[in-house]
C-alpha cells in the first residue's frame, strides 16, 4: 500500500511493508498488549519532494528521503495510521459493516 504524506516542505511517497492489527481479547490476562489491543506497522519511504519558497520542486533522492523517514519516523507513522484508519472506515461504511446488530 503506498500513501502521500505532507511534511513542511516535504511530500513523501511512503510504501506500508508490514502492518498488523490485533484487537484486545478481554478474556486474556496473560500481558497487557493482549488484553487491550495492538498494531505495529513497517514503512519505507520510496520517493520524497521538496517544495522552496518559490514553489520549485526538487527531488529529495535516497539519502534524502532516508534521512527525513529517521528524523520523522513516529509522525509519518501516525499520518499512515490515520490514512489508513480512514480508508478502513470508508470501506466499512459503503458495504454496510457498520452495523452493530444481527438478525433474530
């Protein structure tokens, strides 16, 4: 799954490599992680763009999208959560999942 994420100046092209979500199982009391729930996520940050004042754009390369996925690691993390937290939702809604009842 690739996604774009602003940064600043930067926009990034970030590709997921590992997602998983566990949701929390209230009958199991063997750590806290399983009892409540929880994801983990991988991503590689492929391409990137810089934007100056002018709004020329420049190619960031390698080094430079390497560079930026070290320093902002957590917040492009938590944009691809919200991303993909949104489309979940999206999807949920237009096939009709969202309903929390069942027939007699």
């Amino acid at each position: 799954m690739t996604y774009t994420v602003s940064i600043e100046q930067y926009e990034l092209t970030v590709k997921i490599t590992y997602m998983n979500v566990v949701e929390g199982d209230s009958s199991t009391w063997a750590s806290d992680w399983d009892y409540h729930g929880y994801r983990e996520m991988e991503f590689e940050v492929v391409s990137g763009l810089v934007y100056d004042e002018d709004n020329n754009v420049e190619d960031l390369g390698a080094n430079g999208c390497a560079a930026l996925a070290e320093k902002y690691a957590e917040f492009i993390e938590e944009e691809l959560w919200l991303q993909v937290d949104d489309e979940r939702d999206d999807s949920d809604y237009d096939r009709g999942d969202d309903c929390a009842w069942e027939a007699a």
